[in-house]
C-alpha cells in the first residue's frame, strides 16, 4: 500500500478531496430541492446516505415534486444507477479484500471514484484514488446534503426560487456531457422521449421513459492484463 508521504500521492490526494468539496455544493441544492418537494430533513439525509448517486436522487426528488408516484421516481432513479454496475466491473480487478471492505467499495463505486482511479497508470495509485475520492465524495455530499436540508427547512424555498434547485442542478450535472457522442446521443433521444410522452403518460412516467436513454450511454468494461493499468473511462454523472 502506498504511504500517502509518497510524493506521487500528493496529487491523488489533492484533486480527490478537492473534488469531494466541488461536489458537496450540488449536495446542497439537493438538500433544499428535497426539503422543497416535501421530504424532511431526516429523509433527505437518509437518501444520501444510503442511495448516494447524485443523479439518482435528483431524478427521483425531480418527479416527486412534478407529482409523480414513487414507483416513478424509483424507476427512473433505478435506470439511472445500473451504470454504476459496470463501474463495479471495472473496479473490480483492482478492489480486493474481505467482504466488508468489498461491501464499503461497491457504496464508493461512482463516477468520480471510478474515474480516478482508471485515470491513474499505477495499481497502488488506482486503489489510492478510489478510496480517497469515493470518501471525500460520500463525506462532503452528505454535509452538503444536511446544510441544503437545514437551509430548506429554515426559510420558503420558493419565496428565494429555491425550489427551481433540482432542475437547475441536474442540468448542470447532464451539461458536460455534450462533449461525448453518447452523450449528446442520450440528452437528445431523453429529451425526445420525454416530450413525446408528457401528452399521453401520467405525471413521472415521461421522466422514467427518458430515463432509458442513459443505456446508450453506458461504457463498457475495458480490456487489460491482470497487472497492467486499466484504460480510463469517461465519468457519466456526479455521485453519484
């Protein structure tokens, strides 16, 4: 195991930590998004604490407040998550260990750790950044998840336009991915599907139908030797 003394981990460190507290600032429009749909602060938290993917909650919290049912909200959010399997295919030749720490990766497997630890070229380093950054991440999403909640909660979210939270933050979440052809691919055919269906599909449907365009999206396991580096793979989401 590498010491985190070792100068080639200072800059694993600092970038994983760094973009723990990037992504706690979307964990606070959650909180208050969630508080606004009606959820209390207690449930906002759990959510994040046990769901962590950021897009997930969004999505779910997203139909919830259009007035959709929770088999709705829990489809699309369902659809949304199963990327997160082929994160756990990837990570998988690289996380090794008993059943609780495996247990404790598969919690950490997201976007962001995955990303990480595929961008570095050593398996010491790999492991290093997925512990760092997956920690980072489930510590400042869920701070920021209370302090939208306590936020929320304080003050009417719709007298500050607070309660446009959740939207705002799940376009800026979907926005850099117009850069990739899948997912320029899967924001249109989503956002095609979704109009399509507002019409004649009961309120949340149309999201959880939108929600299937992810799959286009999906990258699939790399090849590589058992001691070589693993190729990176592009990020999909935040924490999700």
């Amino acid at each position: 195991m590498i010491s985190i003394r070792d100068p080639r981990a200072r800059p694993v460190l600092t970038a994983g930590v760094t973009l723990g507290m990037a992504v706690g600032v979307f964990a606070v429009l959650f909180g208050v998004g969630a508080v606004a749909a009606g959820g209390s602060i207690a449930q906002t938290c759990a959510m994040s604490l046990l769901v962590f993917t950021g897009a997930s909650q969004l999505s779910a919290v997203a139909v919830i407040a259009g007035g959709g049912s929770v088999g709705s909200a829990l489809g699309g959010a369902l659809v949304l998550a199963a990327r997160n399997g082929v994160f756990g295919l990837t990570m998988s030749r690289r996380l090794t260990g008993r059943l609780p720490t495996r247990l404790l990766a598969a919690q950490l497997t997201i976007d962001e750790s995955t990303a990480m630890a595929t961008a570095q070229t050593e398996p010491e380093l790999q492991r290093l950044a997925f512990w760092v950054t997956g920690v980072s991440i489930y510590i400042f999403w869920n701070l920021g998840t209370l302090a939208g909640a306590l936020a929320g909660n304080a003050i009417d979210p719709k007298t500050f336009g607070l309660d446009a939270a959740i939207p705002a933050a799940f376009v800026a979440l979907l926005w850099p991915h117009r850069r990739t052809r899948n997912g320029r691919l899967a924001m249109l055919l989503g956002a095609g599907l979704c109009l399509a269906t507002i019409p004649i599909a009961p309120v949340g449907v149309p999201v959880l139908i939108s929600s299937l365009a992810i799959l286009i999206a999906l990258p699939g396991p790399r090849q590589g030797d058992a001691a070589g580096p693993i190729d990176p793979i592009d990020p999909i989401e935040l924490p999700a």
